[in-house]
C-alpha cells in the first residue's frame, strides 16, 4: 500500500481564499439565473409582503396604539419597519428549499464530488438569495411610499441613515439565510424545508417590536420581544428612518439598537455559517 | 502496482446495516470493472466511498494513484461521477451546466466555455445546447450528466447505474458513447444491475451481495463456474412437446425443463455443437417442427442466481434495500 503515498502530488490551488470566492461567485450565478427561469418564485416573495403591507395598514390601522395615539397614519409610519424586517427574514424559507432541492435532485453530490471550495455552494446560495431580497425589499418599500409611509415622520433623518437602515435590514436577511441554509440540510425535502424555513419565524417576528408597541405587552414577553435579535434591526431601522415608535427601554438593545442589530446579525452568521458548512462536509471525506 | 482504482477492506455501516463488508477492489490502468448486484447490494455505497462523497469506517482506497482518504481534494480533481439520478440543473442549459462544472473544476470562464461546446457537439446536444435540460428527453439528460462528468477528462470515471431507467435505444447509445471512452484509455468503474450491461461493457466483473463481493473474473470465466451448456428448443406444436421431451431425455445430463407456455424445452447437456447437430437430426427423423433451436451458454442471470440463490430481480422489487436504507441512514447520521 505504499503505491497511495509515493505518487506526485496534484497540485492544490495557489489562493484558496480566490477559489472560495471564484466558486461562491459561480453557485451564485447559477442560482440567480435560475431564478430568470423561475421569475414567479421572485413574484410570490414580493406578493406577500406587499399582501402584509396593505391588511395591516388598512384592517389594523384604526385599532393599533403607538404611543398615546391610534391615528391610522402614524401606525402606518410605525409598521413599516417591521415588514421590511419580516421581510428579509423570511428569505430564509427559499435558502432552505433551495439547498434542501439541490440535496434531493443529486447536485450536492455532484458539487461533492467537484474540486471546489467546500463552503461554496452554501455561500454561493445565500448570496444569490441576498440578491433576491435587496429585489423585494425595494418593491416594498414603493409600495410602501404609495400607501403613504414617509420617512423623517416622527424625527428627522438623513438619506445617510435611510440607506444605512436597509444596510442594516439586508444584514439581518442574510443572516437568516444562513439560517435557512442549515435547515435545508437538515430535512428530507424541499417541502418540508420550506415550511421548517418558516414556521418558526411567525414567533420571532410576532413576539417583537414589528406590529405592536412592546411596551405595552406584559413584563415577561416584553423582555423577549426587546431582547429578540429581530426587534433590534426593527428599532434601529425606526430610528435610523425617522419613523415613530421608537421603544424606550431600559434594555440594551432597545437602547442601542444599531450596535444590537449588527452584533446579532454577525453572531448568527458566525454561528450558522459554521453550523452549516460542517453539517455541508458532515458525511463527506 | 495497484490499478487505478484500488480499495482494500472498506466498511461502512449505517447503524445495524452493514452496507459495505469488506470490499477489495482493483482495476487496472484503462480497463473496465462492472459492480454486478441487486438493489441495496452496497455498489452505491461503495462509489461514495471512492469518491470522496462518503467515509469509510475502515478501510483503504486508492484511485488515480492519490489516497482517497488523506488526498480528497486531490482525487475529486482527476474523476468523473456520473450519478445514478441525472445530477445537471434542469433550470440551466444544457450548456450552462457544462460551463458550471468546468468552472468549478477551476477552469478558466474562456476555456470552460470551448469545453462546454466541444462536449455538447460530441454528445449531439449542440440542437438543444441553450434549452433548460428541463426540457430534454430521460437519454439527452443522461448524456448530459456524463458529459458533466468527462468535462476534464479525468483518467478515471465512476459511473453509478448510468443506464437505469433508459429505454433500448437511448441504452444503446450511452454503450456506444461509454466504449468510445474507454477505447480512449479512461478507466471506468460501473455499477448495473442488468447483467448483459456488465457483460457487454466491462472486462472485468465483481459480483456484489450483501456488501462483499461474492466473485469476480471476467464474463467467460464467471460463466464457467456455472458451468453447463444447455439446448433449448422451441417446438412449432403444442402437442409435439411430450415427444420432444424423450428426445431431449435421452441426450441430455439431467432433467428437461419444459415452459408449456412458449413451448420450450430446455435440458442441460456436455458435447457442444456436435450434440446439437445429432439433436436437430432426432428430432427431424422423429417429424418435430422445430420454431427454435440453439446451444445456450449460462447468462450472467445464471451466475447471479448460483452465486447468491437468489435472481438479480428478487431485491428489485420493494426500496427496502441496503442502499437505499443506507442512504438514508447516512442523511440521518449527516444531522
């Protein structure tokens, strides 16, 4: 058996951090060009929360208090945040269908099988679906300037601190895609992905800041909502787009919402990106 | 010298299966080694293992010269896998997916590109090369998925059932396309359970039960250890089939078969054509219309069935095989 260990090597690639990059790049295509194929997967995320924006601005606008007030108008300016955060976050579902497709159809074992970078077809997912959120979060938020939600409502703002909201708002999306990535590794089907993908998040997104005035809630949920990763992107976003009810609170995150936001955001990808990409190489040599 | 590919004791179990039992394996440069074997024989499991797609318990394999298992990267580099499920994106082109795989093989976008259109003119896939595959045909996408596999020409291939569910002609085809490769000098490992693909393409042949191989030896030698020829007739009147029988009796070296259905009769004889002659005469003389006649060597049916005392057939039937089971089991082991 000395045959396996006196042959000539092959030689490994000069710049692994080029090649991970590289191969990302081209899973990243590939995905973005299915999703020109598949242009009604695009249609149905932007429909839903499109669907949100209108039902809670019209059924739930009249009856909701922020602050001391129901006025329609303010809640209006309120909710935006929140859906734009719902939003990115739901992102996660496609991660998770997407890569748990890939696993049942057998191009995982191709790309196994391929002399790639290992992270990359996890990257390259994720990446693509970042693409696709920046896509929905930009139709929503027209839509959202139709129905009236103005920035600079409640405080002024700046266009510095617009864009830096949805920075802020992207992060968190592809964070949770990172989420999703491991849920689709995890499941048998893209079926079952797609509904591990979400069903988790109507809880993360309810129990927050998004819909409600959290300090209204009781102490024991409330310290949830404010501690909830999702609450500190929407606080900071309310902030940063000059948009009423801002939380006040004596929680760190409430108080520091933009520094809460980007800590949670990296944390999760740190966490979910090795989760996934050893989960990715588990079984593999 | 081991072969180009080499595997010594590899074992994989998935908790109580034991998928792989000890499996050696050893094909030399430019040569082609059929896994012979039912569902859930353990051929899948044992492909995984040789291409870095899956971890042996225990065991050593060996393929292009580079250690399988301290070498991964290095292997992936110098094999073709061309899976049991047609592995190309079926939203991608036909030559998208080309141009994506060479590229993940870290060529470069121009000269993955000229592959891209040298494979497809080569597969006759240039017609449909800017169609979604989704829109190609079970054979165009086999085609396709092998050709995803051949894009660097590696020296060694693994191809995992690559005519499963092809219908005659489109298997015909991909025989013809996989000889061309191998007339090339690639060496091909291929798993089948259909046992005149085994004999038709490969050199050698390593029959796979219950995750061992149970023998190996080329087609010829295989069959000779089944030993036997028979005559089989097909009478032209149901009625002359009793008759037909005596006649067979007293040629053959043990009892007739006689399938009342098609009319043939089947008895296990030794004298070759020399015997078939004198056959054919008695039953002349004895004024039998014959529709059929023929000296028959054991298939490789016949070696399957007195290897394991099972048909190759018997595990086709339900998914509850070792395979299958192991796949699944490694997906649960992947959590």
């Amino acid at each position: 058996m000395s045959a396996a260990t006196d042959t000539t090597p092959v030689t490994a690639p000069a710049n692994p951090i080029g090649q991970s990059v590289r191969d990302s790049l081209v899973i990243a295509r590939r995905n973005l060009i299915r999703m020109t194929r598949i242009p009604e997967m695009v249609l149905f995320g932007i429909i839903q929360p499109v669907m949100f924006v209108v039902l809670f601005t019209y059924v739930f606008g009249g009856s909701m208090k922020i602050g001391n007030t129901t006025d329609p108008d303010v809640y209006k300016d309120f909710l935006m945040a929140g859906i734009f955060a719902q939003t990115v976050t739901f992102a996660t579902a496609g991660s998770a269908a997407g890569i748990a497709d890939d696993m049942q159809k057998g191009l995982v074992d191709r790309f196994r099988s391929l002399p790639m970078a290992r992270g990359a077809v996890l990257t390259g997912r994720t990446v693509a679906d970042l693409v696709q959120t920046a896509i929905t979060l930009l139709v929503l938020a027209i839509v959202a300037l139709i129905v009236g939600w103005r920035t600079g409502s409640a405080d002024p703002t700046s266009v510095g601190e617009i864009l830096a909201g949805f920075a802020l708002l992207l992060l968190l999306g592809y964070a949770f895609t990172w989420i999703g990535a491991l849920i689709g590794l995890s499941v048998r089907t893209p079926e079952a992905a797609t509904s591990g993908g979400i069903i988790w998040l109507f809880p993360v997104t309810f129990i927050s800041n998004a819909f409600v005035d959290s300090s209204q809630m009781t102490p024991w949920l409330r310290h949830i909502a404010e501690w909830n990763p999702f609450s500190a992107t929407v606080q900071a976003c309310r902030e940063l787009f000059g948009n009423p009810g801002v939380v006040q609170s004596d929680a760190w995150p409430m108080q520091h919402p933009v520094w809460a936001s980007l800590i949670w955001s990296v944390l999760i990808i740190a966490i979910f990106r090795t989760l996934a990409v050893r989960k990715y190489r588990s079984a593999a040599i | 010298m081991p072969g180009a590919i080499y595997a010594e004791g590899l074992v994989k179990t998935f908790g109580d299966v034991r998928a792989l039992d000890g499996v050696d394996l050893d094909v030399p440069e430019g040569t082609v080694l059929g896994l012979l074997g039912p569902n859930g024989a353990g051929k899948t499991t044992a492909v995984r293992c040789l291409t870095t797609l899956l971890r042996p318990d225990s065991g050593k394999a060996v393929v292009a010269g580079i250690d399988v298992l301290r070498q991964p990267n290095e292997v992936r580099r110098s094999i073709g896998l061309s899976g049991q499920f047609a592995a190309v994106d079926e939203y991608l082109t036909g030559r998208e997916n080309l141009q994506m795989v060479g590229q993940l093989y870290q060529m470069k976008g121009r000269a993955a590109k000229a592959r891209a259109a040298e494979l497809l003119d080569q597969f006759h896939l240039s017609d449909a090369a800017d169609r979604p595959t989704k829109t190609y045909s079970g054979g165009m996408r086999r085609r396709l998925d092998l050709a995803a596999a051949l894009v660097v020409s590696p020296p060694v291939m693994f191809m995992d059932e690559p005519t499963t569910g092809l219908d005659p002609r489109n298997r015909q085809e991909l025989w013809e396309v996989i000889k061309r490769l191998v007339a090339g000098g690639t060496t091909l490992l291929l798993t089948t359970q259909y046992l005149e693909e085994a004999d038709h393409l490969a050199h050698d042949i390593a029959v796979v039960d219950h995750g061992r191989v149970i023998a190996r030896g080329t087609s010829d030698q295989l069959k000779a250890r089944t030993g036997g020829e028979r005559v089989e007739v097909v009478v032209h009147e149901r009625h002359h089939m009793a008759t037909a029988s005596e006649v067979l009796a007293g040629f053959g070296k043990g009892a007739t078969t006689v399938e009342e259905h098609t009319r043939k009769l089947t008895v296990p004889v030794t004298g070759g054509a020399k015997l078939l002659a004198e056959v054919i005469r008695e039953l002349d003389v004895r004024g039998i219309e014959i529709d059929d006649i023929g000296l028959r060597r054991p298939t490789l049916d016949d070696v399957f069935l007195s290897l394991t005392g099972h048909v190759a057939e018997v595990a086709d039937e339900g998914n509850g095989s070792a395979d299958d089971a192991a796949h699944e089991q490694e997906k649960e082991a992947a959590k």
